[in-house]
C-alpha cells in the first residue's frame, strides 16, 4: 500500500504536522498511523518505547503543559483518536530561535493528522469535545522524576484557550510561573 506519511513543518524548528492518506472502499478505510522508516530523520535515531492513551471526558479540559528533563527527554507523536482538541506545543529549549512562542492546532478523529513534539518542547491541550481521546507515542519511558510542566495560563507564554476551563488538575495548576530570567531546558 503505497500511504506514504506527508510531514509540513511548523514555524517551531523541529515540531511538525504528520498527515496520514487513507485509502477508503465499500468496506471503510485504512491508513498508516506510524512508520519507523519514514520517521526515523525526524526521530534522529530514536524509536518508539511507550504508547499511552488520555481520555477526557468533558469539553473545555486541560491537560499540559508537560515535558521531560534530560536525560528522560522525549519525542512524542500526538494524535486526536476520538472526539476534537486544540493541541498545543511551546518550545522550552535553550538557544531555540523559537524558544517560548507556542503552536496550536486542532486535532480531530477524522482529519489524519498527528504532531511529532521534539525534546525540550512541552506539550499540552483542551479538548473540545466530550469523550475526546489522544494516543501518545513516546521515544523514552516515564521517569517521574525528570517530569517537568508549565502553566498553560503563564502570562510569558500569551496562549489564548478556545473555550473556558472546565477541569484542571492541581498537579498542573502547581507548575511555577516563567520567570524573565528563564533561558530554557538544554536538550
């Protein structure tokens, strides 16, 4: 089957929208979701170690922002499985031309796009629709220990919410703040 991945970058070096071609017929469709091969640039040699799955159950949730520290840092692949979410990703890393300025996108069941989140950007997202579902695909394995977070209201960060806040967990509204001295995470 020849569902080739088509990769577009974003204006955040390293962060890219991966569109999957799905090949439909009477009896439905299918589409490539992941292919090492085809990704293996964009992952620099890392392959995939842990796939995990996030349900929100009510519109206007918010998970993020999240990252992990070196030496845990990560690539993840983001995909809306079920329902809709306003996906985020801010780049956190120190010397990026893009350092602190943040991409959004929606994401959707039905639109065959996922977004590849490089080491040292944090990654978040509301969703905007009951029950929706996103599968994680991470290069490294959960240490909580290196697990780090920023507030998605940080006011350095200017990102602005589709919708109000419906639920948040304590855990990430205790991110601290940015601070102006803040010069990053060296990936």
């Amino acid at each position: 089957m020849g569902n080739k991945l088509t990769i577009q970058p974003t204006l955040l070096d390293g962060v890219v929208v991966i569109r999957s071609e799905r090949q439909s017929d009477d009896r439905g469709s299918f589409g490539r979701w992941f292919c090492q091969n085809e990704l293996s640039t964009l992952l620099h040699g890392h392959s995939i170690r842990q796939i995990n799955h996030s349900q929100n159950l009510q519109t206007g949730v918010i998970r993020g922002l999240h990252f992990q520290y070196p030496p845990a840092s990560e690539y993840k692949l983001v995909r809306c499985i079920l329902g809709r979410v306003q996906d985020i990703v801010v780049d956190l890393r120190a010397g990026s031309a893009s350092f602190l300025q943040h991409f959004k996108i929606e994401l959707s069941a039905s639109d065959d796009q996922m977004v590849l989140i490089p080491p040292g950007c944090a990654h978040g997202f509301q969703a905007l629709a009951d029950n929706s579902q996103l599968l994680y695909l991470h290069t490294a394995d959960y240490q909580p220990g290196f697990e780090g977070g920023v507030q998605m209201n940080d006011p350095l960060l200017k990102i602005s919410l589709p919708l109000p806040i419906s639920q948040i967990s304590q855990r990430d509204l205790s991110f601290p703040l940015l601070t102006s001295d803040f010069s990053g995470i060296n990936v």
